[in-house]
C-alpha cells in the first residue's frame, strides 16, 4: 500500500518544474509518506487539491519575491498585449466579413490595421517604445477614416499600459500569462464567428464570454493575481469604449439609462483589480 501511494504521490510532484522537484521533491514526498494514514493507497482529496494549486503557484513563480509593482507591470504588458492582439484580431475578423459580402474596405483601414499588427509584434518583442507609437499612429490612421470604428477602440489603453514598460522592464512571464494573447482571439471569434453563425443568441454569447473571464479571473487569485488584473484591465476597456461611444450614438434621452448599464458592467473589471491589488500586496509582505 505504502508503495503504491508513493507513486501516486510522485506522479503528482511531476506537475512541479524539474528544478523544483530536484531541490525539494524529496523533502515533500517523505512529509506526504510521514503524514499519511496507516494502510492508505490514494493521496487524501485535499492532498491531491494543495499539491495541484501548489504546481500551479509555483509554475506561475509565486515561491519567489515579488513586489507590487512588478505585479502591475507583468499584468500591464500582459493587457496591452491583449489590446493589441484584440484590434488586430477584432479587425481582421470584420474585414473578412465584410470582404465576404464583397464590400471593399477603406484604404486607410487597411493601412492601419497593417501599422497595429507592426505595434503588436514589436509588443511581443518587448520593444515597447515603438509598441506605443505604431498603435497611437494606427488609433489616429482609423480615427480619420471611421470614427467609430469599435474595432480600433481598443488602441489608446494599450498605449497608456505601454508608457510604463518603457521605462520599467516587467519581470519575465511565466505561468497562465504567457498565454494571455490567446484571450482575445477566442473572444473574438465568440463575438464575431458564432454570433454571425448563430445571430439569436448573438448577446448570450457576448454575456457568456464577459462572465467566463470575470469568473475564470477571480479563481485564478489563488494561484497568479496578475492573470486576474490583467483580465480586469482588458474588461475595464469595454466599459471604457462604451462610455466614448454613448454620446456618440444614442439620443439624449437614453444616455442616463446606458450609463447606469455601463455603471454595472463597470463593476465586474473594478472588483477584479480590487481583488488582484489586495493579492498582489499580501504576496509582496512575504
């Protein structure tokens, strides 16, 4: 029994990085052993819980020190890439369609798309400077051309997140971040791909997507505070772009309702980064 539940035990350890395993595998694995209840084959439900959020945590370099500011710049690069990969993304997606229907775009669209895909992969890069001006340029090539194309809203934040990181150097992603650009894709092929697809559930989609990422943000606190700031900066955005677009499209009357709609969509973004900060300070004291 007490062999069997050592490979169990080891199986699990196998979740942690190599390094980690090689300086204090052994130490876990004989505290497991020494704790474990006579004649028991499988790790106890909260065992196999703590050494799974444990992989995760220290995957996503939670065992070392971090300051709070180091914090805000991982999830400050991590949210302007994912602005970035947005516009691209969103953009592109809505050429397509609109290609689709045998609609030619604008030139100037095209030119800036082109300019806010040079932005994204200087982002990815980590040239930041040149992130920031290539997706201003491209924010103002498409504000010329279509004001309100929503598609390019998503620029200025991701400036604004640049302006620190070329000056302060975010600390190197790891864990669930690195990951991060891959949000907005599916977001976008949620909200343009399946709603085209499926036009009666266009809004439960949207709304579903909205939830997913408030919801997938505030578990993720337990293991990486950042990837929950991060998504909170890039849900802070919609709310932001609704906020520009209201006086823009709806006629006076119906200005006061949309803003208390934008008031509570707020909401979600604010408690996620309230949430995060609190993290990311109590981390730091350790």
């Amino acid at each position: 029994m007490t062999h069997d539940l050592e490979l169990r035990y080891s199986r699990l350890l196998h979740l942690y990085p190599s390094e980690y395993r090689r300086a204090r595998g052994a130490e876990i694995l004989d505290t497991l052993l020494s704790s474990a209840e006579e004649g028991r084959a499988h790790p106890a439900p909260r065992e196999l819980f703590a050494l799974v959020l444990g992989a995760l945590r220290v995957r996503a370099g939670r065992g070392s020190h971090r300051s709070v500011r180091q914090s805000w710049l991982a999830a400050c690069r991590a949210a302007a890439l994912m602005l970035l990969v947005y516009a691209v993304a969103d953009t592109t997606m809505h050429l397509a369609i609109t290609l689709a229907y045998r609609i030619r775009p604008a030139a100037l669209i095209l030119a800036a798309l082109a300019v806010a895909l040079y932005a994204m992969i200087a982002a990815l890069r980590g040239r930041y400077r040149t992130a920031g001006l290539f997706a201003a340029v491209a924010f103002l090539v498409a504000l010329a051309e279509i004001p309100n194309l929503i598609h390019f809203w998503q620029l200025p934040l991701a400036v604004v997140l640049l302006v620190p990181l070329m000056k302060l150097r975010p600390p190197p992603v790891v864990g669930l971040l690195r990951y991060a650009p891959v949000v907005p894709v599916l977001l976008v092929v949620i909200e343009q791909g399946l709603a085209q697809l499926l036009p009666d559930i266009a809004g439960i989609l949207r709304f579903g997507a909205f939830l997913g990422l408030a919801v997938g943000g505030l578990i993720w606190l337990a293991v990486d505070e950042r990837v929950a700031m991060a998504l909170g900066l890039l849900l802070l955005n919609g709310a932001l772009i609704q906020l520009v677009f209201i006086p823009m499209e709806l006629p006076l009357q119906n200005i006061p309702a949309a803003l208390a709609s934008v008031a509570v969509a707020a909401s979600v973004p604010v408690v996620l980064l309230l949430a995060s900060a609190g993290a990311a300070r109590r981390h730091a004291r350790l």
